[in-house]
C-alpha cells in the first residue's frame, strides 16, 4: 500500500518516463508485479546498485537487528507473519541487506547469511544479544570487521562474569584496572538522561574468552533517565567488543543501535522490509538488499600517572560530554 501511496505522490514526475494511461496501479497489482519477477535477478542488480551509492567509510557502524514484517501474515496461505533481519548502515542511512528468517529457524542462522554479502571491511557491526554467538563474532572479524555485542543470560557464565568485573571495578574506583570512560547528558521536554559509558580492559580471565575471536575489551552503559515528580530509572546494558579502545566511538555506535530499534528509522525499514514481502514468501532465508525512498533519506592495573589529562567536556546540540582515559 506505501509503494501505491508513493506512486500517487509522485505521479507527475512518474508520467515523464512512464506510460500510465489507467494512472498509477493498485496495491495488489503490484504486488502480483513483485511476485513476478526474478528474485536472483532483482537481489544482484540491487546489490549492485547499493554498493555503488553507498560507499562505507572507515569506521562506519552497520547495525544488525531484526524486527517482524508488520501485515505480512497470508491466512490464505496458511503462512505467519514474516521476520526479517536487516542491515542497516548508520551513517549513510541505507538498508544494504536483508534475510528472510525461515520459520522452523531463528536470526541466529539467518545473521551469517546477511554478513556473507556485506565489505565489512573497516566497518564496526552492532549486534543485540540474540547475534552474540562466538560463529558470528569469528566471522565478522574474518571479514576485517569489528563487533559490539549485547550481552545478556543468553550467554550464561559470560554475563554474569561481566557483571561482577565492573560490580568490582566501579567499588574500587575502577582505578585499579586500564579503562575508558564517557558521559553524555541530554536534556529536553523536562526529561534529564545521563549515559554512562566504560570499557574495560583484561579480557583474557573472562570464561571462554579464548573462544570469542577478536575480544579486547568489555563494556557497560549505565543509562539514567530523570522525570519531573517520578523516582529516576537505571538500566545498565553489556556488551563485547573487539574494538581496542575508543569509548567515544564505543558510545556513538550503540546509540545509532538503539536509534535503530527505537526511532523513524525503525518505521523507514519496515517499509522496505514490507516491499520485500512478495520476494521473500516464495523463498524464504534469501538475501534481499532495498533502501528506503523517503525524502528525508540522505544518500582497570595501573594507576593513572600524575600528568594524566583531565576529562573532556563539550557541549552541543542540549547534550553534554565527559570523556576520560586511565
């Protein structure tokens, strides 16, 4: 129905290179237009295509999550409704790909097929904790990429080994052990948040941490969130990363996660996700690659020694920084 609407919006500008004596088709016509091409044909020119126009810089966060495809459940058919999991590059904010999650299977089988087809080259790849698998962080780091994985009791043993490193470390100051620390506070609409970023080093004690290729450190979120006349909410977030070091870019990547899952972005995807529907019924856990076309798209050992520098602070856009290194 988004691609009719869209053809009705834009139906001058369609008549200057397409014929439309009837104007523009119906949703179900094109659907059954979708249903008629070759999928094969239409994933290798679209990947051709977005790799063109969507170059990706050193560095550049590509966010991995899945979300249910809304109305594309078939009660004719008998068939659910449709998971997907995408791909979406922060920066250039452009869907390189996506999977279609077999319903006897789950992401964890679907995500290795999506990276199989992205440069992840120099790229830093966001995870929720369902994609915290040792397989997929081996393969990321295989394809000269880096991770940051959500760490949650899907992984047990691992979570809760985190969870007493810093319960330790933030006892002791944290002044016992490498680390990095990042603050950021935002104010609007009478809501005060406060995130508090650390990553830890000395990841070589963790259990199995000789089977996550690649892990160099750990990392904490402590999310604060303030509410005039109401008690204030703590969440804390943990995370695996093969990045060495770098909290700022540690903080920016996850928040463009979180952005991800929680913002217009969210609604963008799924109507790319929704005009993949057709394609991915008849071929389930294939590969689909699509942009979205909206307007508003745009192609803790030692010490710190006496003459450590003191935390940096800005300030823009109502959010405010503090950054530090020991």
């Amino acid at each position: 129905m988004e691609v009719e609407a869209y053809g009705h919006s834009k139906e001058d500008w369609l008549k200057t290179f397409l014929a439309l004596p009837n104007g523009i088709p119906s949703h179900d016509t094109i659907s059954r237009l979708f249903a008629q091409l070759d999928p094969d044909q239409l994933q290798g020119c679209f990947l051709s295509w977005v790799t063109s126009v969507s170059a990706l810089s050193e560095g550049s966060v590509v966010a991995i999550d899945g979300k249910t495809v809304r109305q594309s459940y078939d009660r004719g058919r008998g068939k659910g409704a449709i998971h997907m999991v995408s791909a979406w590059a922060a920066e250039n904010r452009l869907v390189l790909g996506q999977v279609a999650v077999d319903e006897k299977s789950n992401e964890i089988t679907a995500i290795p097929a999506l990276l199989k087809v992205l440069a992840l080259k120099g790229c830093i790849v966001t995870l929720d904790a369902m994609g915290t698998q040792k397989a997929i962080a081996q393969q990321m780091i295989e394809q000269e990429g880096d991770y940051i994985l959500s760490l949650k009791g899907n992984q047990p043993g691992l979570y809760e080994d985190v969870q007493q490193i810093f319960a330790h470390a933030r006892q002791q100051g944290v002044k016992d052990m490498p680390h990095e620390a990042h603050e950021t506070i935002e104010k609007g609409h009478g809501r005060l948040e406060i995130r508090r970023h650390w990553l830890l080093g000395e990841v070589e004690h963790l259990v199995d941490a000789d089977q996550w290729l690649g892990l160099k450190r750990v990392g904490l979120i402590e999310s604060e969130r303030r509410l005039p006349e109401q008690a204030p909410t703590l969440t804390q977030r943990y995370y695996l990363t093969s990045l060495d070091g770098g909290v700022e870019r540690f903080a920016q990547a996850t928040r463009s996660h979180w952005g991800l899952e929680n913002s217009s972005t969210g609604a963008w995807m799924s109507l790319s996700m929704r005009m993949t529907v057709a394609f991915a019924q008849a071929t389930p856990h294939k590969i689909w690659s699509s942009c979205d076309t909206w307007p508003s798209t745009s192609l803790l050992r030692n010490p710190p020694p006496k003459s450590a520098k003191k935390p940096n602070v800005s300030k823009q856009g109502g959010i405010t920084t503090i950054s530090s290194r020991c």
